[in-house]
C-alpha cells in the first residue's frame, strides 16, 4: 500500500483542548472540525475544506502528563507491526488488545509504541486512501520530521526494521551535532539527530509545520499566548522556531527558503 511506512496522521494530545484548538486555529489560520460522534476531539483544516492535518485529543494534566504531539505512521498489518515491535525490544503502551472498543471507534486499528529509547509514535493500519505526497506540503501542514535519539545506530536499526526506513551518511549539523537523512524509499522525509547533552526530555519525535513567515508566525503566536522555546535558526534550506503552545506543547515553525 502507498502508504505503509509513511507518517499519516498527528494529534496534539493536550491539557486544555481549547487553548490548544484555538491557538493553533488562529495561528495557521485553519478552521476547526468536530466530529458528530465524538465531541472530545477536535480536528484543525485548512480554511473553507472538510480536509483536516491533524486533531486535538484532551489529555488528563492531573496525571502529571503535559501536552505533546504524537505522530502515525501506516502499517500493512497492525497486529504484525505489533509483534515486531516487541521483538525488537520496544514497548506496546496502547493497542487493540488493550482496548478494543477504542480499536472500533476509530475504523482504524491503532496502536501507540515506544521504541527501545523511549520515543513514543503511533501505529495505524494503513487505510490505503492516504494521498502519497512527495513535494513540499501546504501551509499549515506537517512538512519535516525529526528523530532526536541517544543511540543513533540502534534507532536506525529499530525503524530500518519496523518500517524500512534507511538513513543517509552521517553529517553535521552544526551546533545540534551528528545527523542522518530520513528515507522512505527514494524520499528523504526527515532527519535522524543526537539528543542534545543533558536534555531534560527523553529521545522523542519533532514535528515541523510549514508557515509563510516565520518572523510574522513568531509575532502572532506571542500575541496568541505561546512562548519561545529557542531563537529562530537556519537549517536544512530554511529557518526554524520552537515554540510552546498556551498549555507547553512544543511546536517547530519552519519557514521554507
């Protein structure tokens, strides 16, 4: 299937759905979605569309959680992926044995993972109605994602495995240190980096999302109630922010060019 390997899917799993909903409405300039059988999630899309980028789940703060992203990768095979998984000494944290009547709910099987380092993704069964997306996506969508990881060799080899996703030769990356390309067959969709020295969070997944300037984003986000998380920076043929979202949700901006 076109999209088995691929990243599919992204929920922002936070504290206070509509600060998070809003904020981020606001910010892209997207309009949100409720579906008529579940009123706890909320989806963001594009102005004017029915086609939502990603989703809102609410997340219990008293359980000492904070907000987060977690990404879905499509899988052929839900129950295989998850046997794999074990083999290769990651962790299933959710899945249809887990809970099925959630397994139900959503039409798609799903299951969410963390990889041997501790770096938490989602499993979906691929639906094979995924548009397979090669160029440079549009504003507000996820555009560039990025594995930041304590042992570069054995998340390679963990993904390679799951996935088969390959790496490209090491490089660097200036100040951020060491670093591999992404592959999804012949497309780089991602970077393979260290974990910054000290990081007081575990290895774990970034994801960019496009905007038309940065500079402007950076503004309107401030008057919007989010933080700076880090000093704007070049890199990979454009410019990066991390911010946090009103409830501390990390987000990178990136401006393209």
């Amino acid at each position: 299937m076109a999209s088995a390997g691929r990243f599919i899917w992204w929920d922002l799993m936070t504290v206070d759905i509509e600060k998070s909903a809003t904020f981020f409405a606001s910010l892209l300039e997207m309009d949100l979605l409720q579906p008529e059988d579940d009123p706890s999630y909320l989806m963001l899309a594009p102005a004017g569309t029915e086609e939502p980028v990603f989703g809102f789940v609410p997340i219990n703060a008293d359980a000492g959680t904070q907000s987060h992203w977690l990404g879905y990768v499509a899988v052929p095979d839900l129950r295989a992926s998850i046997a794999q998984v074990e083999e290769l000494g990651g962790m299933i944290n959710l899945g249809p044995e887990e809970d099925e009547e959630l397994a139900a709910e959503i039409d798609q099987q799903m299951s969410i993972i963390t990889d041997p380092q501790g770096a938490v993704v989602g499993l979906l069964t691929d639906p094979g109605t995924v548009p397979v997306v090669d160029d440079v996506r549009p504003m507000g969508f996820v555009n560039w994602i990025e594995l930041l990881a304590d042992d570069r060799e054995r998340a390679a080899s963990f993904y390679h495995e799951l996935f088969g996703w390959e790496v490209g030769p090491e490089h660097e990356r200036g100040d951020e240190g060491a670093a591999h390309a992404l592959f999804h067959g012949e497309r780089v969709f991602g970077l393979l980096r260290d974990l910054p020295k000290g990081s007081p969070v575990p290895p774990h997944w970034t994801f960019f999302i496009r905007v038309p300037d940065l500079d402007q984003a950076i503004v309107r986000a401030r008057e919007l109630g989010g933080f700076m998380y880090e000093d704007p920076a070049n890199v990979d043929g454009g410019r990066r922010v991390i911010l946090l979202d009103p409830t501390g949700a990390p987000v990178t901006l990136w401006q393209v060019g």
